[in-house]
C-alpha cells in the first residue's frame, strides 16, 4: 500500500476500518429493524369457516352443557334458552376447563375463572368469553357462528 | 406433625409468605445504617460465618429432605421437571451464601484497617491465563460433563405424547426460567407483565452498577461500603424472581390455584372470590352511582393514583427523607433510579391488593391498558 493512503490525517486506515464496522452493523440493524416492521401485520388469516352445526334443539334440553373439544366450543341449554361460549380464555389464549362441580370455567395458564353465562369472577382475564351468535337452520338444525360475536347476553329461544 | 404441616401451608400462602420474606429481607440485607444496626442486634450477620453457613444450609436441606416424607410434597418434587428447579434452588442459596461471607469477610477487613482478601501486590508474580486458568476450565468443563451424564442415566427425561391443540395440561406451566412471568400475568396485562415488567426488572438490575457509581468497595467483594444498592438488587433478584419462580412451579397447581407445600393437588379445589376492578370498587361501592361510559372518567381514579405513584411520591421522598441521597444523585440518575424503583414497587403493590380486597385492575381500559 502506499503511503498516500496514510497522508490523509482525518482518516487513517484503523478508523475507516473502524467506521466502516461501525456503519455496516448500523445499516444491518436497520434493515433487520424496518424488516420487523413486516411482524406487525399477521400473515396468517384467520380461516374464515367457522361455521359448526350441533344438530337440532330436542337435542338440548335444559340443563345441557355440550363441549366441542375440537372447534373450543361449549354449548350450554338452560331455562332461557341455547348459547355457545368460546372456550378460549380472552388473558392469553389458552383453552379454558368446564369445572362441572363448581360450574364454572377453569383457566389452566393463570388461573382466571369465568361463570357460565361467560362472565369474568377472577382476574387476570380481562373480559368475558366470546359469546358466539346461535341461529335455527330451515332444516332444524343449529347454527354456531364463531364469526359472529354477540355482545349482549341473548341465547335463542326454543 | 399435622398440624405443623397445616400452619406451613397457611403461611406459606403467599399474602403471608410474600409480607413476611420483604420485611425479613431488609433485616438480612440491610439496606441503611439504620438496618444494619438492627442486623447487628439480631446476630443476623452470622448468618455469613462457616458456621452459620453450615446451619442455614442443614437447615434448608434437612427441612426438604424431612418434607419428602409427606406424600404430596414428594409428588411435586419429585417430578422430573421440578427436580433441576430444587436443585437450581439450593445452588442459588449455596452461592448467595458463599458471596455474601466474602462480602462480610472484606468488610471486617476493611474494618480493621487491612486489605481486602482479593487484594494482591502488585510485586507477586502474576498467574497466568495459560496454563493455569485453561486447566481449571478444563476440569470444570470434564465435571459438568461427568454430571450431566449420570443426570440423563439416572433420571428419565420427562418426554410426554405430542401436543394436542384440543387438550390443555392442567396446570398449564411455562418452563421454570418463565414461572416468575407466569406468576406475575396473575396479576397484570400480559402486555406488561410479559414485555415491560421483565425488560424492567432484566435492564433495572443490569442500570444499578451505572447509576451507583461511588469508587469505593469496587474491585473486591463488599457488602456495607453499597449496602443500599446491594440491597435492591437482591430484592429484585430474590424477591421479585426467584420467590415468584418458587411458587409458580411448586405451590400452582391445578387451574393455577395455589397449594401448599403439603397440600394435596386436588382438581376440584374451590376458591370462592370475585375480583372487581378499581373504578366498580369507587364508583358503585364507594360513590353508589352507576359507571360511568366514558372511559378515561371511569377510570380516572385508577389513573390519578397511578400518577401520584409515579410522578408525586419520588420528588416528595427527595425533598424529605431521601433529601442527602438525592442531592448525592443528582437529577437524572435520582429519575431513573426512582422510575425503577417505583415499577418494580408496583408488581408487590398490586399483588397485595390483589389479595387482600379482591383487586382486578386498578386502570382497566381492555384491549389497552390493564394494571
Ligand atoms: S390465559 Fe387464561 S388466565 Fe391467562
């Protein structure tokens, strides 16, 4: 190498390597920053049928509590009529236990408790169970809609 | 014997064992003058000494290994999983212990007007990285070694079916690293007890040497010379995770409700309660009036104490008692120092009343913000 390289004093050869480093690992955590950015979006779409059909109201009487282990569903009878619950626990997501003793639903991950209409008794759950909408096919057959939530506490009438 | 079991699994509760081990805390690691007077008074200093190192320890190892007799604390310990966790736990108390004695020993020295043990001169002739250090290395790599090969033979990996989305475990427990997170999303969001409380915890302890910068005691092992600064960073190491690691994997049991140590796991355990949220607890305990639908009004108790938690309580305590500390600190590194200090005061603040009347969320705004 020659000298030449050496005569610039504001930039001897040790600090453009210095800086060079310097600048490549800003510009790598940079791009691996705004790259994170892509995180934000969620790739994965929910899958849009979430349709269940549990079969005709004779088959729920009152008193009933029927768990769809597979879809985390449970659908409960009881004097005022039919609705369905989600099992998911509304803290963090994990699928919450029916208690049948106590009636209650159990939550294994942080121990919230949920009563059955799906009320929040015990923290750290921080709302109710999601109360999906129950509809009467033409053919008598029942209807769950995990893609409509409900708000209020309405169960269908049979 | 039944009845001693019964009263360890009363205080054990943490409401009781949490309040007992703070007050403790600050007996055995004093934090002021003050304290330490009283530590001195109580002899708890002795604790540092061989011998009252070998009492502590036959005292820890000989309860556990007594409280294997009972049926239902041998089941939770005895599971593959916790075992490394008992283990870790002792290692834990061995190395505090070995600490805290050289700590105690530079500072009779020091006392006395000697050098610290880890003082060497500068004359003496120097030990050198190889071979020395590379052959103690080397046999500390062969017994580790060594162990975690009897560990794997004697005892089986706890491998269970493959997971099944459609099937929670009851209890449903995190590896034992993140039981003291999972013991802390009882009580919080999991937005800030899983992301702001660990990153204030992690990088609080990391900040305490940086914003302690007095030269004195650096160098050698000490206690007295930053006793405050020790102090709170084993409050935070102790208390606020190992504590919380001890009970997440050993007294959470089914539907994550707590047991005692020798109590009996039983699904079916019943805990009557009902959590309300701050703002129910004002404005229709309090204030007999409906809630109202705006929600900064709702909450805006919960926020207001929050506030004065955070922005009211630090500059008054550094204008009152912590007035000499402040003015040795300076505005910046006091902030700081009481930012962190204030949010890690939250997590047992929060638990507590969680515990005693029944707290869900002091500010609950879903989706947002619960504390
Ligand atoms: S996921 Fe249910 S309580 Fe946390």
């Amino acid at each position: 190498m020659s000298n030449e390289e050496n005569a610039n004093p504001k930039c001897d050869r040790r600090d453009f390597m210095g800086k060079a480093g310097v600048s490549a690992f800003l510009t790598a955590m940079g791009l691996a920053g705004a790259g994170s950015l892509v995180g934000l979006s969620p790739s994965v779409l929910p899958d849009p049928s979430k349709q269940l059909k549990i079969g005709p109201p004779q088959d729920y009487p009152s008193g009933t509590v029927r768990v769809f282990d597979e879809e985390k569903v449970v659908v409960i009878s009881d004097d005022e009529g039919i609705y369905a619950l989600s099992l998911v626990c509304t803290h963090l997501g994990c699928v919450v236990t029916l208690d049948r003793g106590s009636g209650q639903f159990d939550c294994p991950c942080h121990g919230s408790k949920f009563t059955m209409e799906g009320e929040v008794t015990k923290a750290p759950a921080p709302r109710s169970l999601d109360r999906y909408e129950v509809s009467l096919l033409p053919g008598g057959q029942m209807l769950v809609d995990q893609g409509v939530r409900l708000d209020s506490g309405e169960k269908l009438k049979v | 014997m039944g009845a001693l079991k019964h009263i360890i699994n009363l205080v054990s509760a943490p409401q009781v064992s949490f309040l007992v081990a703070a007050i403790a805390f600050f007996f055995v690691f004093p934090p002021t003058a003050g304290f330490e007077r009283w530590n001195r008074r109580l002899r708890l200093n002795l604790l540092w000494t061989v011998r009252g190192g070998i009492l502590l320890h036959a005292l820890v190892i000989g309860g556990f290994f007594l409280s294997t007799l009972d049926p239902n604390f041998r089941a939770i310990v005895a599971k593959p999983d916790n075992v490394p966790i008992a283990l870790l736990l002792f290692g834990t108390l061995f190395f505090l212990w070995y600490a805290m004695k050289q700590a105690v020993d530079n500072d009779q020295r020091l006392a006395s007007d000697q050098k610290p043990n880890e003082y060497t001169d500068p004359s003496e002739p120097k030990i050198l990285v190889w071979p020395d250090l590379v052959y103690i290395e080397l046999i500390a790599a062969v017994l580790c070694m060594a162990a975690l090969i009897f560990w794997s033979i004697a005892l089986e990996a706890p491998l269970e079916q493959p997971a099944n989305p459609t099937l929670s475990p009851n209890p449903a427990k995190a590896p034992w690293y993140f039981l003291g997170l999972q013991e802390m999303l009882v009580y919080f969001d999991p937005w800030l007890a899983g992301v702001v409380f660990p990153v204030l915890i992690i990088f609080g302890l990391m900040a305490l040497p940086y914003i302690d910068t007095a030269p004195e005691g650096s160098g050698y092992y000490s206690y007295s010379r930053r006793k405050l600064f020790i102090s709170l960073f084993l409050f935070g190491w102790l208390l606020l995770w190992v504590y919380l690691i001890i009970v997440g994997a050993f007294m959470r049991g089914p539907n994550w409700n707590f047991f005692g140590p020798y109590e009996e796991w039983d699904i079916h355990k019943v805990v009557p309660l009902t959590n309300i949220n701050f703002s129910a607890l004002v404005w229709v305990k309090l204030l007999n009036r409906p809630l109202p639908d705006n929600i900064i009004v709702r909450e805006i108790f919960g926020i207001v104490l929050l506030g004065i938690h955070f922005l009211v309580v630090p500059p008054l305590l550094g204008v009152t008692v912590l007035k000499k500390f402040y003015s040795r600190m300076g505005n910046v590194k006091y902030a700081v120092f009481m930012f962190l200090s204030m949010a890690a005061l939250t997590l047992p603040i929060k638990m507590f009343l969680r515990w005693t009347i029944n707290l869900k969320y002091l500010v609950a705004i879903p989706g947002w913000f619960n504390l």
